[in-house]
C-alpha cells in the first residue's frame, strides 16, 4: 500500500477537498495583495501562513490579518 | 421590526464583506469531508505506520468512526471557529462608531441585538447543517452498515446549542470593548460548563450535554429524552442572556 494508491482509492473525497482549500488560498492572496497594509505582522509572513498552513493559515489570515476597510 | 429587518440585511451584507461567509462555508464544507475521509484511511493509515511486521487484523471503519470524527470536529473546532467569527461583532461596530448614526436616526438598540443575534444563529445553523448533509452523504455511501441507526436525531443538539453559545457571545462581545472578548467570554463559559459536568447531579442539566453526548445519540446507546432537561436549560439561560446583552447594549454608551 503505497501513498498514490491510497489517494486514488479516495478521490471523490480528495478532489472536492483540494479545490476548496486552492479557492480559499487563492481568495486570501488576492485579499492580501489589494491591501497596502495588514493588522498584524506583515505581508511576508501572512503569505507564507496561507501558503503553508493550510487550511487555517488562510482563515487566521482573514480574521487577525486583513485590514477593515 | 422592519428595523430589525433593516439592520438584518445590513448584517449579512457586512458578513459578505468581511469574509465571514466564505469562512464558514469552506471549513464546514471541508469539516463535512474530513470525518468519512478520515474513518476511512484510518485502517490504511494504521497499516502504513505499523510497516507489514504486524501481522494483526485491524477492524474495518464502521458509520459510527465517521460520525465520531464529524462530531469531534464539530464540538472541538467548529463552534469555537463560529464564536471566533461571532466575536467582534458589537465591539467592533461601538469601537469604529458605525452605529452612532443609525441609532440617532431613530434605529431602537434591541434591533441590533436582536437582528446580530438571528443572523448569527442562522448562519450557525447553516454551516452546521451543510457539514452535516456532506457527512451523511458519504457515510451512507461508503459505510452502508446499521452501526448508526439515528443520524437524523443527533444533530439537533448541536444546532439547538447555538441559541445559547451565540447569545454568549453577544454578552461577551457587548459588555468588553474588545474584539476577542466575544470568543474569550464564550470559551470561557465553555469551560465552566465542561468542570461543571463533573458534578454528577447536574450533568442532565448541562448544556454541554447538546455537543458531547451525540456520539451516544447517533449509536442508540442515548436516548433523546435524557438530554431533555439540557435542552430546556439551554433554550432559558439563552433567553435570559439575550435579555441580558439588550439591557447592557441599553445602558452602553457608543
């Protein structure tokens, strides 16, 4: 048993899962980047946040790191 | 109440834009996924970790794993992710000011309470259900078995939970000008709950019975009518903690 084995044994549940967390990062990377400025820390770490912890590094992003406009 | 209308639809436009939504919706979608996915690799997770050495029959996932797994998700994660959305909601508005105008206009107090309040408990009721329709789906495809037989009874709790833990929130996020408040007084009362349940006498009557005792619930092993008295516990203090934040918001200059 081998890792690809056990992800093309599951795809409908992995495919639904991967579209969603590529939508949630690329909408919180598109947020990121329209706005000059951010809460907390600075565009550098949020965009590694939401590259690499995923998916709550995007969701951190959206309630700590985005500025209210 | 067409005040209360009018800042309802004020609400949902503001949880558009900040976000909210499209926080909600992707995490109970993915939390809707997680649970059967995970019941169902865990065999295979466990066979991979323990290399071919071990000869021993590991037993096959049941409904009941995914249900566990959909419920610990819920109950550990999910509703502390909802107050943490919840959480600013008063704060914020009285810190920015925007509430100033409409209340001068002539918008009565209890109309922000009470639209911030059924817009929050609908859209918990909303990400909770969705999670839930998307665990179901996949549990009865993948684990066709009578491992749980009340599906359907089990999550009632949980959504009834919400009229109280969103109320708390709203206490929390209306009495402390911070936008963290919310989410800190709501984890708090959380826990107080959870020591609580230690006192064998008043576990029938503890709220927390909505979101721990599913599992039981959804397996048959619970009856419905032992949480009853949780359940009528939980609809009173939300009553009363709604009655609460209004008379505090009243008094609360902006």
């Amino acid at each position: 048993m081998h890792n690809s084995e056990l992800f093309f044994n599951n795809l409908p549940l992995f495919v639904p899962l991967m579209f969603l967390e590529l939508g949630l990062l690329i909408a919180a990377l598109i947020s990121l980047y329209r706005r000059q400025t951010v809460r907390h820390g600075n565009r550098l770490i949020w965009t590694l946040a939401i590259v690499f912890i995923q998916p709550f590094g995007a969701i951190a992003y959206f309630i700590f790191g985005r500025e209210v406009d | 109440m067409s005040a209360i209308l009018t800042f309802w639809h004020k609400e949902w436009l503001a949880a558009w834009r900040n976000y909210h939504i499209l926080i909600l919706a992707v995490i109970f979608v993915i939390f809707g996924i997680e649970a059967p996915l995970m019941a169902k690799l865990m065999p295979d997770l466990m066979k991979l970790a323990l290399g071919d050495q071990f000869s021993i029959k590991l037993p096959q996932s049941t409904s009941s794993d995914s249900w566990q797994q959909f419920y610990k998700n819920t109950s550990q994660i999910g509703i502390f992710l909802l107050a943490l959305v919840f959480s600013g909601t008063v704060s914020q508005e009285v810190s920015s000011g925007t509430l100033v105008n409409l209340i001068t206009k002539g918008l009565p107090r209890y109309a922000v309470i009470i639209a911030k309040y059924l817009a929050a408990v609908v859209q918990w009721v909303v990400a909770i259900g969705v999670s839930f329709i998307i665990t179901w789906g996949y549990t009865a495809y993948y684990f066709p078995d009578d491992k749980s037989p009340h599906v359907w009874l089990a999550i009632w709790p949980v959504l009834l939970f919400g009229l109280f833990f969103v109320a708390v929130v709203l206490l929390g996020s209306t009495v402390v000008n911070s936008n963290y408040a919310g989410f800190l007084v709501a984890a708090l009362v959380f826990a107080s709950l959870a020591l609580l349940n230690y006192v064998k006498a008043v576990k029938r009557w503890n709220p927390i019975a909505l979101v721990t005792d599913n599992l039981d619930l959804v397996r048959g092993t619970e009856k419905i009518t032992h949480i009853l008295p949780a359940c009528g516990v939980t609809v009173a203090a939300a009553l009363v903690i709604l009655g609460v934040t209004i008379w505090t918001f009243n008094q609360k200059r902006l």
